[in-house]
C-alpha cells in the first residue's frame, strides 16, 4: 500500500490534492509542476519561480470537490491577482473549514478536455474509464470503458472507441495528440488501480492532451 493512501486511512479521510499527485508520479505518471504553501510570501515566490499565469487551489481534507467549494482560482495573472486570490482562498479559514495549505500549478488552457477515470465494481474489479472531460462529461457522456490490467492495444482500442475521437486527431490548427502517452497514461492507471485496492474512485478530469505529453489538469481520489 503506497505511504499516502496509508496515512489517510490511519487519519479517517481522503487523500489530499498534493499526495494524489505523489501517488500518481509513483506509479509512472506525467504531474504538473506544484508546489505547496502556507503563507502568501510563500505563494509569490512559487508563482514567480513557475511563471505567470498560475491556478491556486485550497488543500483541505474537509472540501473534496474545490470548485463548487470557492476553492479553485484560475488564471492569476500577477503577483496582485495572487494577494487577492490568497485572501479569498485564505478566508474558508474563517467558515471553519480545515486548510492545510494552498496548492500552486502553471495555468494551462487547452481547447481539448479530457478524463480518466478509475471505478472499483464490485463485480468486475477496478474498470478504467476514458473520455471527453470538463463540463462535456456531464453533456456528452462520451466514455470508454476497459477493466484493469489493459494492455497497449487495450488502452488504445479505448482511445480509437469514443465519439469525440477526431478531437485526438488535432483540428483547427490544434496539433494531434501524442497518444503513445494517452496510451501509457491508461495502462499506468490500471496498474494502479490492481495494486492499491484501497482505490474505490479516481477522477483525472480534466486532462489536456498535448503533441508531447498530456497535462492532468485536477486529480480526485477517493479511498
């Protein structure tokens, strides 16, 4: 069992943004730069070290979905943008919720939004999901579906099985996604999702497919 899922169950909770990130780089996974801070000098800092624009997130194991929480601020342009989104995130403090700190990533736009998805059945066994993300996973709907362990050529007949898959191909001079890694990024997950059965949910949503690469973008998961 990985170190921090042992640690959150010790302690009764879910895992915290920053220890999914370190659970998904254990297992192989590209994970956007981050860094995690308590105060706003600290918070300057990072962002001038990762360049502006910035997403700053709360870290909280009282507030598992963020945004419907007020606890994501995207595209922070400059260090006013930063006092004023850590003012806001800082002020969840005063509604009594526990923050642990604040979670600081490179904003990233991305006309492509997709998700990867983890879903423990009790029949099957880990299923891994993979499909349009962001606001059209709720409209469209647009998932694979492939149970754990997947091979390349399973993970990339799940790719190749979506409707929106034209979207991977690159259109309006949005290069084609690299798909060895979309590829390898599945494979990665299910073999996760077979050794850390502590795993009931995970959600990657969303992630943007690059021509090198891929960028998770927000990363839940639930114990």
């Amino acid at each position: 069992m990985h170190c921090s899922i042992e640690k959150a169950r010790r302690e009764h909770r879910h895992l915290l943004e920053p220890e999914v990130l370190s659970l998904l780089r254990d297992y192989g996974l590209r994970v956007p730069p981050h860094k995690v801070v308590r105060e706003e000098p600290e918070a300057l800092d990072a962002a001038r070290a990762m360049g502006w624009p910035v997403v700053m997130k709360i870290v909280s194991p009282e507030i598992l979905h963020k945004t419907e929480a007020g606890g994501v601020i995207l595209d922070i342009q400059n260090e006013k943008h930063l006092r004023d989104a850590f003012s806001r995130l800082s002020s969840l403090r005063d509604q009594g919720k526990r923050v642990e700190g604040f979670i600081i990533y490179p904003f990233q736009k991305h006309q492509v939004e997709l998700s990867v998805g983890l879903i423990r059945d009790a029949q099957f066994g880990p299923v891994i999901t993979f499909g349009l993300g962001g606001i059209w996973i709720e409209v469209f709907r647009d998932l694979a579906f492939g149970l754990a362990p997947l091979s390349p050529e399973e993970a990339e007949e799940m790719l190749e099985s979506i409707r929106g898959r034209a979207l991977l191909r690159g259109f309006r001079k949005q290069p084609p996604a690299d798909r060895q890694s979309l590829t390898e990024l599945l494979v990665r997950v299910s073999r996760m999702a077979e050794k850390e059965e502590a795993i009931q949910e995970m959600d990657l949503n969303p992630v943007f497919p690059l021509d090198q690469g891929y960028f998770i973008a927000d990363a839940r998961i639930i114990l």
